[in-house]
C-alpha cells in the first residue's frame, strides 16, 4: 500500500499549519509543513491548504497565495490525481486559484464569528466524506471573517446538479435554513467540491474537531479522505 504523505503548504500569515499537523498525525497519517518557496516535496502523495490569515488577507481574502508559483504546483498535482483540501483559508485559496467554482467573501454579520456549528453530510461517496453516512450531521468550528460562500445562481444550480456540494449548514436536527446558516452562504453550502472528487474545500475547520481533548472527533472522517483517495487510486 502506498503510503501517504501530506504536504501541508504555509504562507505567510497560516496559522492553522501545526494544527493540520498534529491532526494527521493523530490519525497516523504523516505529513510535514511546507513554505511555499520551497515548491512541492517529490513524496508528496496529499495536499492541505490550511487556514490562517495569508499575507492579511490583503486585497481579498486567499488573493495573494493563489498566486504563489507553488499553486501552479497543487494545480498539477490536482490534475494528476493527487487529493487536495484547502480549510478556512485554504478554502478561499482553493477558490482564488480556480480548484473549485465560487468564491468566500465577508460574513453576513460583517463580523468575525468563532463558534462550533452543524454540517450535514450531502454525500457519502467520496475520500472526504466515506467515512458518514448522506444526511449525518457533525459537530465542527469555525472561524472566519470572510466564509460566506457566493456564486452565480445558475452555476450553484449546477453544482447542485453534479453533486458537488459536500457538505451544508444545519441545524443539529439536520434542518438547513437561515438560522443555521452563520455566515449567509448561499444555500447554506459549507464546502464544495472541484471538477474531481479528491479536491474538496470548506470553510469550518476538521483538524480542529480530530483531536478527543480539543474538540471532539466529529472531524476525523474529513482528514480521512487523504487515506481514502490513495487506498482507492490504487
């Protein structure tokens, strides 16, 4: 079996890098930090965009590492099969550097908002979600000033359509609606997919919902997906 080692990029400015680490780790999964000058490790088999404050979030939020040359690199790595998922900030990353459709701007509330919420699973076939079932509803933080999701009304109808919403606010009944959703995103869509299955992102945070002492283990089926995506690549 190959084994999997998850290159876990830092910009300027992450500061959710030591938690993704420790959280792979936890889950025996290796990985180790990477600055983005230095590009991509040859044994990277998994990619984590992690969350944090990337250059400020000066211009937008993701702006300026999106446009890092390391991103050329996750880009190809993508295209070759390689599993990506970008968190918080990564997700906004993620969307900036064209791995997924759509973009996260300011919260509804115009405020920083850090708290624990509800998703609830909307597919359970794929490296991200295989470890639930559809319609499971986890308990994961979150804590973004910049997490509403935003996309074009006939292109979320689209992603709707090819099942590229992975995951949704809720309620802890699994019920969507406005007030399950804390930021405004469309549709309550919390994390969404790329045109493949192995690159996902969203915004609330797995890592920090991995650990037993720090937040429960709600998370741990996320991070999961990087062994679920190579074991199935096999």
């Amino acid at each position: 079996m190959v084994r999997v080692t998850v290159s876990i990029i830092r910009f300027g400015g992450s500061n959710c890098d030591r938690d993704a680490e420790r959280a792979l780790a936890h889950l025996d999964i290796d990985a180790e930090i990477v600055w983005h000058e230095d590009g991509l490790p040859e044994n990277t088999t998994g990619i984590v965009l992690p969350g944090g404050f990337s250059y400020g979030d000066y211009l937008r939020a993701g702006a300026m590492a999106a446009r890092s040359p390391i991103m050329a690199e996750v880009r190809e790595a993508a295209a070759d099969g390689t599993p990506v998922l970008g968190v918080c900030n990564g997700a906004q990353v993620g969307c900036e550097s064209g791995l997924t459709e759509g973009a996260f701007t300011t919260n509804e509330s115009a405020r920083f908002q850090c708290e624990h919420v509800y998703l609830r699973v909307e597919r359970d076939d794929t490296p991200w979600t295989a470890a639930y079932e559809e319609g499971d509803v986890i308990e994961v933080p979150i804590a973004h000033g910049e997490g509403r999701y935003e996309i074009d009304d006939d292109r979320l109808a689209e992603l709707e359509d090819e099942g590229r919403v992975l995951f949704r606010y809720c309620d802890a009944d699994g019920e969507t609606g406005p007030d399950a959703n804390p930021n405004g995103s469309k549709h309550n869509v919390a994390g969404v997919l790329g045109e493949r299955e192995h690159v996902a992102v969203l915004m609330p945070h797995p890592e920090r919902a991995t650990l037993p002492d720090v937040g429960g283990t709600d998370g741990q089926g996320v991070l999961r997906g990087f062994e679920t995506a190579v074991t199935g690549a096999e």
